[in-house]
C-alpha cells in the first residue's frame, strides 16, 4: 500500500469514526478531502492532522451535495472514496417515522451507491495516469450480516449497502479499482442514543474505541482484504447467521426482552407497569 500516493475522499469525516479514519490516514501521509456538514468541525479536524488537507460542506443525501462532492474529488484526481457517513436508528418499526425510514435508507445506501458510481470514472481514470491502484471502501456494520431488533431500518440499508459492495467487488475484479467492505461492531461514538448505549452495557456487548476501529480498517487494506468484520465474538456470530441463522434466532430472542426494554417509549413502559401492579 502506497499510503503517500493516495488523495482519499472521506466522507462523515466529523463522525467518531470519522475522526479517527481521518487521523490514522493523515498520520500515513494520505492527503484528504474532509467532508461533512459542519465547516467549523471540519476547519477543527483539518487543523489538528499532520500534513495539507482540504475540507467540503456537503449533505450527500441531496444531489447538490453530491455535485459538490463529485466537482472536488474529480478536482483532486482521488484515489481512494471511504463512504463513511452514516445515520442510526434506535426503534421499534412501528413507532418509526416515515421521515427516518427514508432518510436512514437516503443516507446509508443510496448516497453511497449514488457517489460511488458517480465517481468510479475519476478512480479509473486515476489509474490510467498514474498506474497505481485506486480503493473504495464502503463502511458497513456488524447489522449488514445480523438482522437485530430495533434497528430493522438501519439493518435493511447496511445489508443493502453490503450487497452492492460484494457485487461490485466482482464487478471490477477485473479492473485496478480495489473494492472492500469493512464492518465495525458497536463503537463508542454519538450515532449510538443514551438509550442504545444502555442497551449494548445491559447485554454485555462489547463496544470499541473508534482509534481501534480505524487501525482496524488501515490493516484491512495494508494486507488487501475484500471484506473485514471486526471484534469476536461478532466475527463468529455474523458466520453463524449467516449459515445457521435458527440458532441466531434463538440466542436473539433470549434478548428481547432487554433489548425491548430500551426500545419501547418510556409512557408505554411505565403505563405497563401500572397494568401489571393493578
Ligand atoms: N458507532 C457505531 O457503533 C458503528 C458501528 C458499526 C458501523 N458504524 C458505521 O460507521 C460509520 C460512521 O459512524 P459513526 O459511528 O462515526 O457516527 P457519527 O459519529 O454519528 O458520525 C456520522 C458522520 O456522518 C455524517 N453524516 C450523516 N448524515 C450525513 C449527510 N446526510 N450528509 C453528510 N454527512 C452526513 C455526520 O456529519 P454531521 O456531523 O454533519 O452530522 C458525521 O460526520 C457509519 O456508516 C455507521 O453506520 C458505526
């Protein structure tokens, strides 16, 4: 990996994650194009990394956004685009708004469909001039493989977005524009609500540091990996669903009363309360 030679393209450069991806790549000697929607956390992030790097004010979810987007990273010849942005969602479906379902979906698999085919030419073209290879990294999670409760919405666009990585891994197999997956378990950042956060210490779920995450994914790509899960026992229990998702079925439901603890509105638990007392 020629860390040097690489112009990245981050997006939810601000995030937790973000940060940390946009750290552990300056301190590489990647150049980057920092994008998010706050210029003063972006002026901030910019200033405390090591090296020059740009910064863009965009919401990739509109399409002058990710004109925006695309102007700048065509600009700067990128050779590597990290969809990285993202939005959570902590809720039952059906207390679930319309307005979250569709911009959860917006955010986490349209945009990064929509921006990586906007900007595959920039990447092949980049390899063209210079012959070095160009990388797309698409972040997923650890609920683009385990369909859990509570997060049916944000589960539907990470498989989504896992499955349009995994084909467009085949699709360019034959191409020098490096595809890859990479999926964190839960991570201490601000897309996890108070509520969320209680859920994963109520079930002892481990939650990572996003500078781990982020060194994580720099090994990913140092040793070429197409897919990168990350954390046991997650690892393990992403295998299991996927090739005995009964058994995942049952450990799950073992949880749902916890996990629905934390999910249903606080009037509703405590009207439960008092029907169970009465
Ligand atoms: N933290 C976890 O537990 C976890 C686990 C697995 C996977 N992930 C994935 O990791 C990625 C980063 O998440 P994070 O934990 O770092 O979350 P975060 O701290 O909430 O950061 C999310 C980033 O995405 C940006 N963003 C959101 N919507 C956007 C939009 N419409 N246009 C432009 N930027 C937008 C945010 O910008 P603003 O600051 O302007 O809102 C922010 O920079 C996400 O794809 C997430 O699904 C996270």
């Amino acid at each position: 990996m020629q860390w040097q030679q690489q112009t990245c393209l981050l997006t939810g450069a601000t995030g937790g994650i973000g940060q940390a991806i946009a750290q552990a790549l300056a301190n590489k000697g990647v150049r980057l194009i920092l994008q998010g929607r706050s210029e003063s956390r972006l002026q901030a992030l910019s200033r405390s990394l090591p090296g020059e790097h740009k910064i863009l004010v965009a919401d990739i979810t509109t399409i002058q956004g990710r004109e925006k987007i695309c102007s700048m990273a065509e600009l700067n010849a990128i050779s590597m685009l990290i969809n990285n942005a993202g939005v959570g969602q902590f809720s039952l479906l059906e207390d679930t708004e319309e307005t979250v379902i569709v911009d959860t979906l917006e955010a986490n698999l349209l945009a990064p469909i929509l921006l990586t085919q906007a900007l595959l030419p920039v990447l092949q073209k980049t390899n063209q001039r210079q012959v070095i290879p160009s990388y797309l990294v698409n972040i997923g999670s650890a609920f683009g493989s385990i369909g859990f409760a509570g997060q049916s919405i944000y589960c539907a666009s990470k498989f989504g977005l896992r499955g349009f990585t995994e084909a467009l891994y085949r699709e360019l197999a034959d191409t020098n524009v490096h595809v890859s997956y990479f999926a964190p378990r839960a991570t201490a950042t601000s897309i996890n609500s108070d509520q969320a956060m209680a859920m994963n210490n109520a079930l002892g779920n481990h939650v990572d540091s996003p500078e781990d995450v982020a060194q994580a994914l720099i090994q990913q790509l140092e040793k070429g990996h197409a897919r990168q899960f990350v954390g046991f026992p997650e690892t393990l229990f992403v295998k299991i669903n996927g090739a005995f998702p009964h058994i995942a079925d049952k450990a799950l439901l073992k949880k749902l009363p916890i996990i629905k603890r934390f999910l249903r509105p606080k009037k509703d638990v405590e009207h439960t309360t008092q029907e169970v007392l009465s």
